[in-house]
C-alpha cells in the first residue's frame, strides 16, 4: 500500500510528460482565440508558437528549480508529509489547466505547467527517496525501479488518453489536462494512512514511532532487530564527503561516473523532444497516424522499463535471510523523469 500510494505521484509525473503532446494543435488553436479576443487581431505565427515553447518548456524549469530543495523539505516535514504537502502544487497546477478554456488559456496553461513542474520536481526526488527508506531488502531493487515504471505508465496513459477519439477533442481536452487531479486526491487521502520512513524518525529521535512503522512494515518479530540496527547506525560517526574527496576516491568515483553517463545518455538521446514533439514529428514525417505512432513509442518506453524491474531479480539469487529495511543513509539510485 505504502509504496503504491507513493508511485501515483510518480503516476503523475508522467502524465504531466506527455499530456502536453496530443493535444498540439487544439491548443494552439484555443491560444490564436484567446489572443484575438483580448487584442483584437489575430496574433503572429511566431506568437503562438513562443507561447506553446513556453508551455511546454516551463515544465522542466519547474522541475529543475523544485528539486533543488528536495533534501530540504524531506528533512524538515519527512519523506510521507513531504508528498502531502507537495500534492498542493498538484491541485492548483492541475485546476489551472482543467479551467484554461474558459479564461487567459495560454496564461492559465503556463502557469499551471510551471506548478506541476515544480510539483514533478520534488516528487522525483522524494517518491525514491521514501520507497528506498521502506524497503525489504530483498525487494529494494525491484521497488527502486518502480518509480520510473510509473512515470513511464504515465506518459503512456496521456498519450493513450490524447488520442482525438477519447480526450483529445477540441470539447474534452480540459479534462484531458485536469485528469490527474483524481490520482493526486487518492494519494492525499491514502498517505496518511501509510507508514513514515523509519529511519527518518529514528533520526528525529522519535524511536516510538519508528518501532511502529517498523512493525507495520515488517511485522513484531523483525521489527525490534530491525529498529536497533538503525539506532546503532544512526548513533555512529557519518563520514561526510565533499566533491572532491568524492571524486579522489576511487571505490566511489566509478559508480559516479556510471550513474551521470546514464543520466546524459538519457538526456542527450533526445528523448525529451520525443516527449513533447513526437505527434508533430510523425507528421512532418508523413506518418499517416502521427497519435498512434506515438503511442508506439510510449509502449516501447514501458515495455523497456519493464526489463529494468525484473532484470535485478533474475540477475541475483533469491535471499532466504529475513526481509529488513534499508540501513544505507541514501536511497538507491533511480532514473529520475525527464527534466
């Protein structure tokens, strides 16, 4: 349950990716209204398309400037309360762009877009962050990877969603872009249902309510074990390392290096562009279902991230040790959404 509830954030998170792409041209259109409403002629081409690369693009600028202050809001609500009070971006990011139709449409949308960036932002940060801290042992990896699983389930879903058929209409699309407000008022009423990381409270010195989680988690027996372990660890010296002792030290530098050429790999591939431009792309392509080809890219992204869930436990051999929660002081690494 407690990590279920925490991947709809992630859910979300994709959704938010390629929702924007279907819908191009009804947008586009809805933006060339509102401009020759309120000025009385219609405005340039280059106008509209300035606009659409704003919205599109004030995603990632959301995303990037929130999740700087991950570690922050983590350490001072903790990893549960953290994600409910992030789910206020996502209300008011996801009603600005239900109501776009009916107001400023293209000033409603980019605000909208920047508020759940920002909201997408801490939750690639936090939804890891918190599962990695709950997780049995055993299962740790394959819990690791279902953040991304999710974003990727997401993208494909507002893609799916987007097509003319279903949402992506010139009368449906506000409850194409106001969808994920369903998705974010489950996760706020769930959450507080769900346990807090353990080591985060046993870390606030609050060893009740970590003993609680804990037993929840793992059950009475494992949990007392399990609740010394973090109190010895919690209690011993915390190496702290700078950048550059991280980079002069050899055991450390090589996964560094391995996980931020995965990350430019990402990146660099060009992925994003696919993202947010596919539907255009196809169509200057001269591919007759431009909607449906995207889509096609949407099931290859899922189906590959599927690999990346069962690839650690066929890799590794099944432990009969008794599940524990994770001890290490940082979350295992995941591919964050594309920001």
């Amino acid at each position: 349950m407690a990590v279920g509830t925490a991947a709809l954030g992630s859910l979300q998170v994709g959704y938010h990716v390629g929702v924007i792409n279907a819908p191009q041209k009804i947008l586009e259109d809805e933006y060339n209204a509102t401009w020759t409403q309120r000025w009385g002629e219609p405005p340039p081409p280059s106008a509209v398309s300035m606009l659409w690369a704003l919205s599109v693009a004030i995603f990632s600028v959301g995303g990037m400037l929130a999740s700087l202050g991950v570690g922050i809001v983590a350490e001072r609500l903790g990893r549960k309360h953290a994600m409910i009070a992030t789910n206020a971006l996502a209300f008011v990011g996801g009603a600005m762009m239900g109501v776009a139709k009916w107001g400023p449409s293209y000033i409603l949308i980019i605000i909208g877009r920047f508020l759940l960036g920002a909201y997408s932002g801490l939750v690639s940060g936090l939804v890891p962050m918190y599962v990695g801290e709950i997780a049995p042992t055993h299962l740790r990896g394959a819990l690791g990877t279902l953040h991304q699983l999710a974003v990727v389930t997401g993208i494909l879903g507002a893609q799916v969603l987007g097509l003319g058929a279903l949402l992506g209409s010139a009368r449906r699309w506000p409850l194409l872009l106001a969808l994920p407000l369903g998705p974010a008022a489950l996760q706020a009423l769930l959450l507080p249902r769900c346990p807090d990381s353990p080591r985060f409270l046993m870390a606030a010195q609050r060893r009740g309510a970590a003993a609680h989680a804990l037993t929840l988690l793992l059950g009475p027996e494992a949990a007392e074990a399990e609740l010394e372990a973090l109190g010895a660890e919690l209690r011993g010296p915390t190496p702290r390392f700078g950048v550059l002792r991280l980079l002069g030290t050899p055991r450390l530098r090589q996964p560094l290096v391995v996980a931020i050429g995965l990350q430019l790999s990402q990146q660099l591939s060009g992925i994003n562009a696919i993202f947010y431009y596919s539907t255009a792309i196809f169509e200057s392509a001269g591919v007759g279902q431009p909607a449906v080809a995207t889509i096609g890219v949407g099931v290859v992204n899922v189906a590959a991230t599927l690999l990346s869930v069962t690839a650690p436990n066929m890799a590794l051999p099944h432990s009969d040790h008794a599940p524990s929660i994770q001890t290490t002081p940082h979350p295992p690494l995941t591919t964050p959404p594309d920001f």
